[in-house]
C-alpha cells in the first residue's frame, strides 16, 4: 500500500484576454473547475499506473468536498482517511490565464485542519504502508508527525519539499527520499542545516534535462526523453506519483528514476495536471518507443 497524505484543492480556472486593471469588469473567454492539490494529484499518478493507494487528507463539508471524495473513490484511490470538516471550506486554487501566464491564488482552507492529532489518530494506515509521500501543502507539524509515525514502523518515506519551505535539521533522519527540483535543491543546500550526507537523501528534478542523484557520493544524471511539450502543469506530481509506485514494486534506485522521468516526461504531452497522468501500459508503450 502507498500512502499519500496531502492536499485536495478544487482548481477554479479562468481565460481572459488580459488582467483586468483594479476595479475593473473583464469577460472572460472560458471557464473551468478541476480536482488539484498536489496529494490529490500525486495520488491519481500512482493509482494510473496500477499501484494501491490511500489518501490522508481533509476536505470541507461542502458540495466541492462531496465531489472530490466521490471523484477519488471512482478513480480507485481509498478515501476511507479523507475527513470532511465542517469549519472550514474545501482548498480551493483561483487561477487567471491572461497574457500567455498565469496568477494564483491559493486557499488551503481544510488542508490546514489536517492536524498532528488527527495523524495520530491513522497511524494504523500509515503503519501499514510500504511506502508513504507527503508535500509541503499542508501544515508542517503534520508533515512532522507523519515523519514520526512511520520512522517509528519503519515505512520508506518520500517528502516532495513543494512549495518550498525551509526544512527542520532533525526531519533529516527520518525522510528516506526527498524530492526537490533544481530551484528547490538550490535552497535546501544552502540551508545552515544542510550535511553533505543529505545529498544520498535527494532526488532532484530537472525538468526536460531529466534527474540527478547520489549514491555513494558520486553523482548519477538520468536524461529525461524528448517530447512535444503540451502543458508542464501537474509534471511533477506525476514524478513523484510514479517514484512512489516503482519504489513500492521493488525496483532499484536507477530504475525507479528512469521509469518516473518518462512518466513525467510523457504526462507534458497531454493538458491538465491529472489529464496527462500515463497508464502503466501507456508508460511501457512510450518507453519502448524511445528504443
């Protein structure tokens, strides 16, 4: 079983010719509603691929937070750990195209009432785990105790540090993976905190020059495949979904990054951060394509 525990955010979009000056009323030309949040996302990368997934996660008792619950289920994903809470609204991402870019607005709503209480109260499921991944979407004393938890069980855990926050000196000891990309990597080495040892612990992603990783002190560069980029959004979830997946079924290091590059790689392909998430029969069709 992989464990996700992470953010559910209802993605609302909307494409304007250009940002409107303050006060002023713009038509816009399209309008839509996804399933985001990159827990969310990072999960449905995994159940694509065919792996065994649950989500810890919480959302409001709103018709947003129905929706989601009901959309995971039908995709596969256990939402037995998926808490509505009834104080607070369902994360929500407000995002404006205009002008060939996008500004965001981002409210964590119940992604914030994921408590350490409340991760207490699923370590079963987390003890359970093989394997378990986090994101930085939710509050970091969770990010924490799930941290704690499955140390404790001697669960393999995989934290993608998105969006990047500084990360405290004694979670070192208890991430197996951490998944940054070069910006994020960037930041982490400059930390105070930052031990050359770490650098074991890191898988950095690139974007379309592929991952680099340590072992043993020497570096190892996968290249990522060519391919006709469509839309870059929901790349790195599916990074981090299909690491996750290959982890979990026993492969070794160098292979898990290489078939997870591809998995990113072939997800640009496609629109939409969940829409370009491959199948594990789409991923071999690519890969053996590239032969």
């Amino acid at each position: 079983m992989i464990t996700i525990v992470g953010s559910l955010n209802i993605d609302i979009i909307t494409k304007v010719g250009r940002y409107p000056k303050l006060g002023e009323t713009l038509l816009g030309s399209e309008f839509q509603t996804k399933f985001g949040g990159k827990g969310a996302n990072q999960a449905l990368a995994v159940r694509k691929l065919g792996g065994e997934v649950q989500m810890i996660g919480c959302v409001g008792s709103d018709s947003y937070g129905n929706d989601y619950r009901t959309y995971l289920k039908k995709e596969g994903i256990s939402i037995d750990n998926v808490e509505p809470v009834t104080h607070t609204s369902t994360g929500t991402a407000t995002i404006i195209v205009a002008e060939g870019d996008n500004s965001i607005i981002v409210v964590p709503g119940a992604n914030f009432a994921l408590t350490p209480e409340m991760v207490e109260s699923k370590k079963d499921a987390i003890a359970k785990s093989k394997v378990v991944l986090l994101q930085l979407e939710i509050p970091m004393e969770t990010v924490e105790k799930v941290l704690e938890v499955a140390k404790e069980n001697n669960v393999t855990t995989i934290l993608n540090p998105a969006p990047y926050q500084s990360i405290p000196s004694h979670w070192w000891e208890m991430i197996t993976y951490i998944t940054p990309n070069e910006h994020e990597a960037a930041q982490l080495m400059k930390d105070v905190h930052f031990k050359e040892a770490y650098k074991e612990k890191m898988i950095m992603t690139n974007g379309s020059k592929g991952v680099l990783y340590y072992r043993n002190g020497k570096e190892y560069k996968i290249s990522a495949p060519n391919v006709q980029v469509v839309d870059t959004t929901g790349a790195g979830d599916t990074f981090n979904g299909a690491f996750a997946y290959f982890l979990h079924e026993g492969y070794n290091l160098e292979e898990t990054c290489k078939f997870a590059t591809s998995a990113a790689s072939l997800s640009v392909t496609k629109f939409g951060a969940q829409g370009g998430m491959p199948t594990l029969e789409e991923l071999q069709t690519f890969i053996n394509g590239q032969h």
